[in-house]
C-alpha cells in the first residue's frame, strides 16, 4: 500500500511539472463586434397556377403566372466570442454572428387568364404590370468553433487566422405572392364575373445547416487588457431546400390550406453564405 502512495505520488507530481507550464500560458478573452454583412442570398420562385371558378359549371380553363425575386442585400449585424488560448500562438474559439438582411428583388408582372362559358365561350386576360418589387428579410445566426493561429508582428500588433465548422440557422418572411380565384353571380338577370387577387406574405424556415468559415483579423493594443481588431470572414454552407407557408391575414378570407394546395405552394433554395467585415473590441483576462 506504501508503494502505491508512493507510485501515485510520482505520478502526480509528473503530471503537475507537465502540465503547470502549460497553464501558465494560458489566457482566455471575451470580445464583441459591430458588422457589416454581404449574404450571398439569391433566389427564384416561379409561381403558376390555376385561379379557380364558382361556381364550377362556367369553367373552362385558367391560367396565372409570376416571376418572384429574393436578393438579399448589405446589412449590419453583432457577433460575440470567446477566446481560450493555449499559449501564445494557438487557442480555441466559441464565435456567434447575428444579422437580419432586408430583401429586394424586381419581380415580373402578374399574368392573369380565364377562359369561361356562360352563354358563349368568353376570356377574361390581364397583367399587372405594377406588382410590387419583394419586400421582406430574413434572420441568420451562426454559431463556430474555431482554430486561432496568433502571430505578433509589432509589439501593439498582431495578425490571427481562424477556421472552423459553422452551424448556420435561417428564417425568413417575404411578399408579395400572388393568388386570384373568381366567381360568377346570377341575379336573375344579368350574370356577373368578379374576381379577387391577394398580394400575400410568404415564409420559409427555420432551417439548419452546417458548413465553414475562415478569417482573418488584425489587433492594437489599446490598453492593457482592452484589444481594437478588424475582422474580415466569410462563412459557406450549402444551399438548403426550404418549404414555403402562407402568413395568415385578416384579409384573406379563403382558407389558407387551400389557397397553398390551389397555388401549388412549394419550396425554395437558400443560400445562408456571407461575407462579412467587423469592428471588434475584446478583453484579456
């Protein structure tokens, strides 16, 4: 039993004249940035389909069509992380970013054509050459763990490379989306052809992706424990399949089951890649 006390002694104090050097490097920092993000978010949706007719008797045939644009376009974001450094060149990262582009995007007029018989065969044709151009934006967050290369270049300066996997998480909300549906009225003399068209709000998400993403930044001491940097990173994911969801509105008034199954209502490719350049602030501990 003396011998094992004595054996788990040694070990002990091996392990502690190993690994007390190493922590004696160690430094850990926690730091904030202000950014400015370019999404690589580009997308088309086609939408096509057949207005329906009431009462059913008059239809022949139907036909609506539009062309919707999403580009996301240049916003600012917030990106926060920690910082755990092995010594004086190498350490780990725990990195979050925020941001909430706005989209646009020129859409193409919204065609219209109904093809009915009352008496005799008749058509009713027209395009909406004013449709709106897409509104609407879309909240991105990913979070990363990194690998953080230090070098010091001057004694204020110092430049850092990092990489790492990245999950990326996405939703968004956009409009307008076409949907026309008509109806025939008898008052006992004279028939009449109404129709209504809605300029809906669509969705899409939350949808989860992983990918990666690489920087590089470069540091002034400021003080002693307070550190000014720019960042410049992009993060790349595959593009996602997103399903798309009628938002609910007082002004509908048709169910909204139907309208997506009548419009055929599918899905979407999105793209959560960016580019982005921060201002960051980070503290030494």
């Amino acid at each position: 039993m003396r011998r094992l006390k004595e054996l788990a002694a040694v070990i002990a104090a091996v392990f502690l004249g190993l690994i007390l050097p190493a922590t004696a490097q160690m430094s850990f920092e926690l730091g904030f940035g202000w950014t400015f993000v370019a999404p690589a978010f580009n997308s088309t949706y086609v939408n096509e389909f057949a207005p329906p007719l009431t009462p059913e008797t008059y239809y022949v045939s139907s036909a609506a069509v539009q062309t919707l644009k999403l580009n996301g376009k240049a916003s600012y974001g917030m990106s926060g992380f920690f910082n755990w450094f092995l010594n004086k060149n190498v350490g780990l990262q725990v990195l979050a970013d925020y941001h909430r582009p706005r989209f646009s995007g020129d859409n193409s007029p919204y065609e219209v054509t109904l093809n009915y018989q009352i008496f005799d065969p008749e058509t009713y044709h027209n395009i909406d050459n004013e449709w709106p151009d897409t509104s609407g934006d879309f909240k991105a967050t990913t979070f990363s763990l990194n690998v953080i290369a230090r070098f010091r270049v001057a004694p204020n300066l110092s430049l850092s490379f990092s990489a790492g996997p990245s999950l990326f998480h996405i939703q968004g909300k956009a409009a307008p989306i076409g949907f026309t549906s008509f109806r025939v009225d008898f008052d006992g003399e004279i028939y009449t052809l109404t129709g209504k068209t809605y300029k809906m709000v669509y969705e899409f998400g939350p949808d989860s992706r992983y990918g990666f993403n690489a920087g590089t930044e470069a540091a002034v001491t400021v003080f002693r424990n307070v550190i000014l940097a720019v960042d410049i990173r992009w993060f790349q994911s595959s593009k996602s399949t997103c399903d798309l969801k009628i938002v609910p509105s007082d002004v509908i008034t048709e169910p909204i089951e139907e309208i997506e199954e009548t419009i055929n209502l599918g899905s979407m490719k999105v793209d959560p890649s960016y580019f982005r350049a921060g201002l960051v602030i980070r503290f030494l501990f």
